[in-house]
C-alpha cells in the first residue's frame, strides 16, 4: 500500500466480457461502457453467435443499447463449433466483425453446450486463424467426468493446449480467465503469441469462498477458484509487469434466482465495480504503477490494435457495492457484495 490519493490510467479495455442479449444487456452495458473503451464481447448466447451476419447484428443491438454519448466499442468473437468454416471465419476476421474465435470445449461452462468436442476436428480453422494472425481465446478446460474439477485447467494444458502449440507453433493465443500456478508457469513459458487474461475474482478469492460458513453461490464461476498458491501465483502473474497478462473481468451475469438454486449457474457479475477492484488487488501488492499496463496496454498490443486515447481517474475512496443490481428489470448480485472498496472511479 501506498498513501498515493489518486490514480491516472490511460483508458482501459475488458478483454472478455458477456454482456448477453435484450434486457438483461441494456441493463448491465453501461457499467462496462462506464469504465471500458473497448471490450472483447463473448459469443455465448443462446443460440451462441457463430455466424458473420448473426455476429453483425448482435453488435449492432449493442450500439443501439449504448448510453447516449458513449463511445464503447464492442469487439466481436465467433463461436466455434465442430461445424465452423475456415473460409467462413477468415471472411469475418477480414470484414472486421470477428476480432477473434473463442473455443468452448463442448459442456466446459454456461452456453458451452454447442462447443468443440474435440480439437481435432476444427483443425483446418485453427491453421487458418495461425496464417491470417486471428487470436484464439480459449476456454481452458477439460470436460472429462474423470478429472476433478480443480484440476481440470492443468490437465487442458498438458492435454490440449501445449499439444496445440506444438502442431501450431505460430497460432495467437489467449488463455482466458486463468486460475492456476499451472497456466501461469505454462503462459511464461510460452512466446509472446500466448497471451492470458485475468479476472478480479481470481486475483481476491480462493476456493474457500464458496464455503464460507454455507454454501456461496455468488463466488461460484468457472473456471472454479482455486487453492490460495494458486491466486497467490495469479496476483503476483497481473503484477509482474509482463506484457503476456491483461484485463478480462470475464462478468458473468445471472440473475439471483438462477444463481441461488439447487443448480446454480457459474458465472460472476463483476462489471459494476471491476478497475476498482483491480485497484485494490494492484494497490495491496504495491503494483499501482503497474495498472495501466495491465488494463490498457498489454492487451492492445497483443490485439495489434491501438491504445485508447482519454484517461479515467481513481481516487482513494470509500464505495461500498451494492447487495444487488438491477439490470432492466433483472436482480443480479454483484462481485463485492456488501463490501466496501478502497478506490473509486473520479466522474
Ligand atoms: C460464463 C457465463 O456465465 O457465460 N460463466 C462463468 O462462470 N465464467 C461462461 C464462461 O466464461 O465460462
Ligand atoms: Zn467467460
């Protein structure tokens, strides 16, 4: 900790985001549009968007949801399925709908159940993402009944990932949402064609967070929190000052009921308040001279696209979250819950 009162960052972006459709995303936009020029939006919908016009016309239902005067910037990504089409996923990278292809492993989390079954058969898109420079973000899980959850991360890399980069050496590839010392060593190990993103959930909680007296539905996402070394590893990954790790909140909203359920859904809702919660891991190592790296910059540079132009400033501050959100009409509860953060965004 510093006694530093303020705090200025380049504009930031959210490299991974579900923003979902209809109501619901008119609800939760703004406070990603109020902290983030740019976002890399998940395609997860159901049906999930896999097509260049399908993709087309979710971005636009965006921009028409925008708030007036607000500038955010949807990036699109495709959903492969087993059924994808290099050409047809060239044409939209080319086009400039697809920013990027996300893989779901088939059944790995919410909306996966359209995913890839088994990476060797989308083999000819990934060789042609690997020639024209389409990142591939990845949803680094196996499926296997057999693996215990908590280690289904790890055994995608020694399974899945590492064999890919071996046939593929070329191919850009970022590893989302990760949640192990595993994936850190792994993505350090890598060229700087691998990439990670990091959530604030998993730069705050362990795995004892969903048990905490009672079973926690709200600290439930996926992939599943881990062991303390392993958030220890992820904090100290954000950090570091390595240009491989950015930004990627991966908000997750549900509504309370389908979370508070006896099959609650996997997904966190940590849009509202996601930089002041990055703050606040990045002000406890004693990194705030690293956020803006972290936020605005290395993600960017991994994309090829420029940086945001425009500040937004942090001040030292009590905000109290929030127990729940409204989003059109949609009680969610928020990451942070009832708690009080120690930045807050400067309007
Ligand atoms: C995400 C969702 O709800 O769409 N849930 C989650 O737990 N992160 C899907 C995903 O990114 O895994
Ligand atoms: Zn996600």
């Amino acid at each position: 900790m510093t006694t530093q009162t303020t705090l200025t960052l380049r504009r930031p972006d959210d490299w991974h985001v579900h923003l979902r459709d209809g109501g619901v995303m008119a609800g939760v936009l703004p406070y990603t549009a109020r902290q983030f020029a740019r976002a890399i939006i998940m395609p997860n919908l159901s049906p999930p968007v896999t097509s260049v016009e399908g993709t087309a016309a979710y971005r636009q239902r965006i921009l028409d949801a925008l708030p007036a005067g607000s500038d955010f910037t949807p990036l699109m990504t495709c959903y492969l399925t087993d059924a994808s089409d290099p050409a047809e996923i060239a044409r939209g990278f080319e086009e400039g709908v697809f920013t990027a292809a996300k893989l779901y492993p088939a059944h790995a989390t919410t909306g996966a159940a359209h995913g890839v079954t088994d990476i060797a058969r989308i083999r000819p898109v990934l060789e042609r993402m690997a020639d024209i420079g389409m990142p591939l973000l990845v949803h680094g899980e196996v499926t296997d009944a057999a693996v215990d959850i908590f280690d289904r991360e790890a055994v995608f890399i020694e399974r899945v990932l590492a064999p890919l980069l071996a046939d593929l050496p070329g191919l850009r590839v970022v590893f989302e949402h990760i949640t192990t010392a595993d994936a850190v060593a792994f993505v350090d190990a890598m060229g700087a064609n691998v990439a990670a993103t990091i959530t604030p959930q998993h730069l705050h909680i362990n795995r004892n967070a969903m048990f905490a007296g009672g079973l926690r539905p709200h600290a439930y996402c996926l992939p599943v929190a881990k062991r303390e070394a392993h958030r220890l590893a992820l904090r100290k990954a954000a950090t570091s000052g390595s240009a491989k790790y950015f930004l990627g909140t991966d908000s997750a909203p549900h509504a309370v009921a389908a979370k508070e359920s006896a099959c609650g859904c996997a997904g966190i809702f940590n849009a509202p308040y996601a930089l002041e919660s990055y703050a606040a891991v990045f002000d406890e190592e004693g990194a705030l001279d690293r956020l803006e790296a972290f936020a605005s910059e290395n993600g960017p540079r991994f994309y090829g696209l420029a940086l945001n132009e425009g500040t937004v400033m942090l001040e030292r501050g009590a905000v109290v979250v929030p127990d729940v959100i409204d989003a059109g009409g949609t009680a969610i509860v928020p990451f942070h819950a009832g708690q009080t953060l120690g930045w807050r965004i400067k309007d």
